[in-house]
C-alpha cells in the first residue's frame, strides 16, 4: 500500500510542476516610449500547463509598469527618466501551488515608433490571387514565395528589422518560413486535411536592433528506412547568434514537435529512434529561444527511403459523388515479382481493392461528409522475406471543389494599428480550404440577389394591398350624383313681400293647410279646364260639360 501511494504522490508533483514555456523576448514585445501609454499582452503559451490558472506577479519592475493579471497585461506609462534597457522577473503562481519565473527586458526610448506607409492589401494584388482585397490564395501542398516591401514601415530615418509571429506571439508554424532581410515568406502550404486549418500572422517593424537568431540552413533533409536506427547529432551545429555558433549558456528553451518513435534531447539538440514498418516521409519541426529572448525554428524532412519502393504514394484525392480509381503503377515498385496487398483499416464497404489489377475504387455516396480515408499498401517479393510498407491517405472532398487544384487561404487584412512602440503590427489570417476560385462566393452572390428580388416583390405586394385598400375606402366616402332630398335646405324668406307671397304658394301643401302663415283672402286663380265627364244617373245630374277647380 505504501509503494503506490509514494508512486501516487510522485506523479501528482510532476503534473503540478510549472515552466516558462515561451520567453518574454521571443515574443518580440513592443518598445515603451516616453509619455505614451504601453500595453502588452503575454501569450496564453508563456507558462505550462497552459490550461492551469495562474496568479501573476513582478520582481524589480520599473514602477511605472503593472500587470493585470486577469488579461496577462503589462501595462503603464513611462517617463523621461526611465529611458533605458530594464531587465524584471515575471512570475507566474498556481493557485494550487507551483510557481515558474521569467526574466524580461524592456526597452523604453523617447522617439516616435515606426509608422505604415504602404497598404498592405495594394501589394498583396500584386502578389497573387484574391478572394477578397485582403485575401491571397495559395495552393495547398505546393511551393509558394511573397515578399512584402521593405517600405511597408518607415521609422523617421532608422533602419527597421522585420520580425513576424503568429497572432498568439507563437513563433512560425513548420511549413511558413521569413526571411527578415527580403520580408518575404514562403514554404510548402500544409494539405486541405492539415490541422489547423486557421493561421493568423503578425508582421512587426522594429528600430531597436536585437540578437539574431537563425538556423543556417534553415530546413535540412535526412533519409531514414525500416528498421534502420537514426542518429541526428548535427543540428545543433547549424544554429546561429549574431552570425556565431550559439553557446550552451546562451540557450533557454527547446522544443520539438516530431513522431512517437523519435526522442529529442532538449540540452544537445540530438534525435535519435528507429522508424517502424509503414513509416512515411514527415517533418520534424525545432524551435529554440535564446536567453535574450530570440526564436529560431528549423524543420527536419524526414525522407523516407525503401528497397521495394521508388517514390511516395499520394495523397489520392476522391470527390463526393462520384466514381474513384486509382491503380498502382508498376514504376513505384523496385521489382517486379512482387505482391500487393492493401490494408484499408476501418474504411467504409463502398471503397474496395481488387489484388488482380492493383486497384482501389469506390462509387462515392452523395452523403459522405469531406475527410480523409487512411490506408498502408504492403509489398513482398515472391521467393523472399522481402518486405515494406507505406501509408497513403485518400481525401474525401466536397463536389464542388476543384478536384486538382485544392487551396489553402492565406488572408491579410490592411489594419495597421501603431501602438506608439517599435513595432507595427498587421493582422493577418491564413485558413486552409479547398477552392481556388469563387464557388462559394457565387453561391453567396445568388443568396443575396435572391434575398433582395424576394423583398422588392415583398415590398410590391404590400404596397398594391396599401393601395387597392385606398380606393375601396375613397369609393365607400365619395359623395352620391345629386343631393339627396334630406340635404336640401328650406328656401330663404325675403323681406319683399310679393316674393313673399310667391313662395309661399310654391311651398305650401294646400292640403294640408296653412303652416306658420295663414292663407290670403284672395281666391286662388281659376283655371277652367274643358274634358269630357261621364253622364251620371239623371237623378244626380246638376250641371253638364264643364268642371271647376
């Protein structure tokens, strides 16, 4: 019992132990200036384990600068008399326990920073293809070179040097190289299945001159086979401050990013291990941090060689939907009496190998989402123990995708921000996808004109209800032809007396007598009208012929 407790104990304390994993300097940190308000930022990558919360502190700071724990940000303004290098501790404490201590340098001068004077998108059309003015696009795993100009900052007549890290302060992935001296970057851009699939890229313009830090060359290849133990002593050699082979005492970290099978000595730079069956060719990327705080990072191309194969195989692209076949060729074989068997792994039962004719093929299902398919092609010589394998991976893209032409994005937006520091930053922003062109952007074009066709006839039909409901409503409120009898007013009585009396005749109901005047005594006139009148009984009869009104 007591055994594994102690085992228990020692692995906790192992787990809880912080380090500085990214040095203040390498993260290329602003100049302070004088009267002008600094802010700085420390990576999320400064200490490990990243993921732990830490408490942060300063030893032997200048007082004007502070650090806001919560954010991980210097911040304060200096003054006249801080001008000058000032060297402080920044330590970082776990709440749990655990403490890790960074030294730092800061510089603090009394001029103007450097300034943008070229836009960054106007050099970018020059460059290459776009998506978007900020945007250029790269085609993936393929070759590619851009500069920027060394004019892009100006610093009132001080010569600049030009560093770049990712957005986080991290130096460089493996596959984007910088040459300060020509501003330019280039590399091999990573496969549309590369993980991550974002980059973002900061481009800093700095007059106060530091340590150099470089790798001569830069990238190196060493040919590795089955089961043959690898030893890389000299990478060290290539390392480089200030144009001098670097002292031992002059490093202050290392890390490597590399497979399971390599181990890497962190202290002489040495890789050692021995490639298992079915190892292809990879990269080994190294980066180093100098104690003044420079980055240097160098990627190792591990170049598979085999005596049964020629060349690589892959990767092999399939589109969704659609029919695949790919044959192995004779010529990637060394011999020719050899068998090949495929191992597909937990791949899907519609992608299928037929041993007779070296091929794999597939009808694609139209709901297969985008992926990659991973496979290992094993090669035995008939008669022999000969025997390799290599893997290969089989990429699922979408339809719409050019099928030979898939893309990374590399995006750089014109921002420019002056911190009032040495350095300028643009933000840029590199993110993989498989499309060179404007599928999807013609795909968004048709949304939006859809979208606006559907609100104009929207519009259209709202304003013909708006107005067919007017003209009900100013038919129902228009007045009739002619005044109705009610709405006829009394005729107006004139003091003329003949009129008068003229008007009453016209309006009075002579049967039903006298209203508010009273009759004339005149007689009405009398008209006599002849007609003819029916001959009553005699005993009736008073007058004959003529009728009286």
């Amino acid at each position: 019992m007591f055994l594994p407790l102690c085992i228990l104990l020692l692995a906790s304390s192992v787990i809880a132990v912080s380090r500085v994993s990214l040095p203040f300097n390498a993260q290329v940190p602003p100049v302070a200036r004088v009267a002008q308000y600094f802010s700085f930022q420390l990576s999320s990558s400064t200490f490990e384990p990243e993921a732990e919360p830490y408490q942060y502190s300063l030893t032997a700071a200048p007082p004007w600068l502070n650090i806001d724990g919560a954010s991980r940000t210097l911040w304060g303004t200096p003054g006249a008399a801080d001008v000058g290098s000032k060297v402080f501790n920044i330590t970082a404490a776990r709440a749990g326990g655990g403490s890790a201590v960074m030294e730092a340098t800061l510089e603090v001068v009394d001029y103007r920073g450097p300034q943008l004077k070229m836009s960054v998108s106007d050099q970018l059309r020059d460059i290459g293809k776009q998506s978007h003015p900020s945007n250029l696009l790269l085609k993936a795993s393929e070759p590619f070179g851009f500069a920027f100009s060394r004019d892009t900052f100006v610093a009132d007549g001080k010569s600049l040097t030009y560093y770049t890290t990712m957005i986080d302060r991290t130096p460089l992935p493996a596959w984007l190289s910088f040459g300060a001296d020509e501003v330019r970057f280039s590399g091999v851009a990573p496969p549309p299945d590369a993980s991550p699939q974002h980059f973002d890229v900061l481009l800093i313009a700095s007059d106060v001159i530091g340590h150099e830090l470089v790798f001569e060359p830069p990238k190196v290849e060493v040919k590795i086979s089955k089961d043959t133990p690898l030893e890389y002593r000299e990478l060290r050699s290539h390392l480089k401050l200030d144009g001098q082979p670097i002292d031992y005492a002059d490093i202050a970290n290392t890390s490597a990013r590399m497979p399971s099978w390599l181990t890497f000595d962190s202290s002489t730079m040495d890789l050692e291990g021995t490639p298992p069956e079915g190892t292809e060719s990879q990269d080994v990327e190294v980066t180093v941090y100098s104690r003044f705080g420079d980055a240097a990072t160098t990627t190792i191309r591990l170049v598979y060689v085999s005596d049964l194969f020629t060349a690589g195989i892959g990767p092999l692209v399939a589109t969704i939907g659609k029919r695949f076949s790919y044959t192995f060729s004779q010529s990637i074989f060394t011999q020719d009496n050899v068998e090949v068997r495929v191992n597909l792994g937990s791949s899907p039962r519609w992608l299928t190998y037929d041993s007779a004719s070296l091929t794999i093929s597939a009808n694609v299902p139209d709901d297969v989402k985008p992926g990659v398919v991973t496979g290992v092609v094993t090669v035995n010589v008939a008669g022999s123990s000969a025997s390799d394998s290599q893997t290969f991976q089989i990429q699922l893209q979408a339809a719409d995708l050019p099928e030979s032409n898939p893309t990374p994005l590399v995006s750089t937006s014109n921002s420019a921000t002056s911190q009032s520091t040495d350095q300028v930053l643009i933000e840029s922003s590199a993110s993989v996808s498989d499309d060179v062109s404007p599928p999807k952007n013609s795909k968004l074009l048709v949304t939006i004109i859809a979208t606006v066709v559907g609100l104009v006839l929207l519009v259209a039909a709202f304003v013909a209800v708006v107005l067919l409901c007017c003209c009900r409503k100013r038919k129902t409120r228009s007045p009739p032809s002619g005044p109705r009898k009610s709405e006829i007013s009394r005729p107006i009585i004139q003091d003329d007396a003949c009129q008068r009396q003229h008007d009453q005749t016209l309006d009075q109901d002579v049967e039903k007598g006298s209203d508010e005047f009273e009759r004339t005594p005149e007689p009405p006139p009398q008209i006599q009208i002849d007609f003819p009148i029916p001959i009553p009984p005699k005993s009736k009869l008073r007058g004959q012929g003529k009728a009286t009104l």
